[in-house]
C-alpha cells in the first residue's frame, strides 16, 4: 500500500505546536491529546515489531497505531467497513441528499421547545420538498436551483 504524498499527521507534525500555541484561548487538554496521539500514530514513538514473510523471508518494520477515534490513519478500516455495511442496506432508487437550515435568529427558540421542534421541522421540510417537486415538474431545473435561494 502506498502511503499519500501528504497525511494529517505530517501537518499536525509540522505546525500542531504552533497551532496550539496560537490557540491556547479555546484549545484543551482532551484537543493536544489528540493531536499528540495522530502524530505518534505509526511512528517509532509508539514502538513498532518486525513482520517476516514466511516464504521469502522479506522483514520490514511496522510501527504500532495509537488506536485514537479520532485518527484518520486508524479509523480508515472501520470507516471503509461500516462504509460497506451501509452500503448493503440502501435500496435500489435513486437518492437525493437534500439539508435544510434554519436562521441563526432561531436557535434559541429552537432549544428551548424540543419536543415541539421535530413536528414543525417535518411539517415544513415537507411543505418545502413538495414545492420543489412542483417547481421542478413546471420546467424549473436542477441548475437554476442552484442559483436561487429557497428560503425558510
């Protein structure tokens, strides 16, 4: 497998330090552990072992992983799995991805009736996707939706 020219860690290497520093304001304990552990990750800092090819007897050296969520380097495997898995289960049509945002103005009314916000979210999301089904059976196109705003 061939490594990429260029991986978060080599950047967390090069400027993590001062990133931190730069930040020391908002960053926490929790954020360097983690930027720490994906620039260890696969590196002598972590300790490595020998792997021998029994045919060939080939040796080359790997270095261990840091195991952290939040690496890109050791969740690759289970993303790619889980990745997989979802794929199985999605069904044979064709799917549109479609986010809705609400403004900024809004938020606070929003956390404070939770149980109220998913009844009117679906209500409108609903009135919405049905209006754009209209708008695209009238002759509107993909295209020119991009360039208009749609608004709550």
């Amino acid at each position: 497998m061939n490594r990429p020219p260029l991986e978060v860690a080599d950047i967390v290497r090069a400027q993590g330090n001062r990133f931190i520093e730069n930040n020391r304001h908002w960053i926490h304990a929790l954020h360097c552990k983690v930027l720490r552990a994906i620039a260890h990750c696969r590196t002598a800092a972590l300790g490595g072992h020998r792997d021998q090819c029994p045919r060939c007897g080939h040796s080359a050296i790997s270095y261990n992983s840091c195991r952290n969520r939040h690496c890109p380097k050791c969740q690759n495997g289970a993303r790619d799995k889980w990745l997989a898995a979802r794929q199985h289960e999605l069904l044979a049509v064709p799917y549109v991805h479609v986010v809705f945002t609400l403004p900024h103005q809004l938020s606070q009314l929003i956390l404070q009736n939770k149980s109220k916000r998913r009844m009117i979210t679906i209500l409108t999301t609903n009135s919405r996707v049905h209006l754009f089904r209209r708008w695209t059976r009238l002759g509107g196109s993909n295209k020119s939706l991009r360039r208009r705003r749609i608004g709550w």
